[in-house]
C-alpha cells in the first residue's frame, strides 16, 4: 500500500515539474519573439568586435530592433488584436 502512494506522489510530482517547465518555455517563447533579432543582432556585433572587424551595421540593425519591440510593447495587445499588434511591429 504505501508503494503506491509513494509512485503516486513521484507522478504527482513530475507533472507539477511538466507544467512549470511548460510556463517557462511559453514565457521565454513571448519573449524571444518580442527581442528576438534585437539578441541576434547584438550577438553578431559581438561576434564582429572579438574578430577585430567593425560591428556599427550589426548594432544599428539591433538598435532599429529594439525601437520596433518597443513599439509592439507599448501598444494595446489582446486576443482579438494580437496578430495586428505584431504584424505592424515588423513594418516599423
């Protein structure tokens, strides 16, 4: 009897951790696709510096990203508008 309750717990358990890893995962999604190319762009601005060439297009590139995610984030986002609120951020 209690080996069962015990694998009942451990399964418990394990789903708690599923579900937590599952909310993070979307968290980092919301965010990676808000600031996505504004990290890349600073990320091969580094890269360009550690190789000794100049790395201005690559920081003006994440500059120009991170005015455009600032854009999407002080807009008003709900469900209904989600898909507009994001489409207009890639025009800017």
């Amino acid at each position: 009897m209690n080996t069962h309750l015990a694998w009942r717990s451990r399964g418990q358990g394990m789903t708690e951790y599923i579900i937590i890893v599952a909310l993070i995962a979307v968290a980092a999604i919301g965010v990676y696709s808000l600031f996505g190319k504004s990290i890349r762009n600073q990320v091969a601005g580094l890269a360009q510096e550690m190789t000794g060439q100049s790395s201005t297009q690559q920081l003006n590139r994440a500059r120009q990203s991170s005015r455009r995610a600032g854009t999407v984030a002080n807009t008003e986002v709900n469900l209904g508008n989600y898909d507009e609120a994001t489409e207009q951020g890639k025009k800017k």
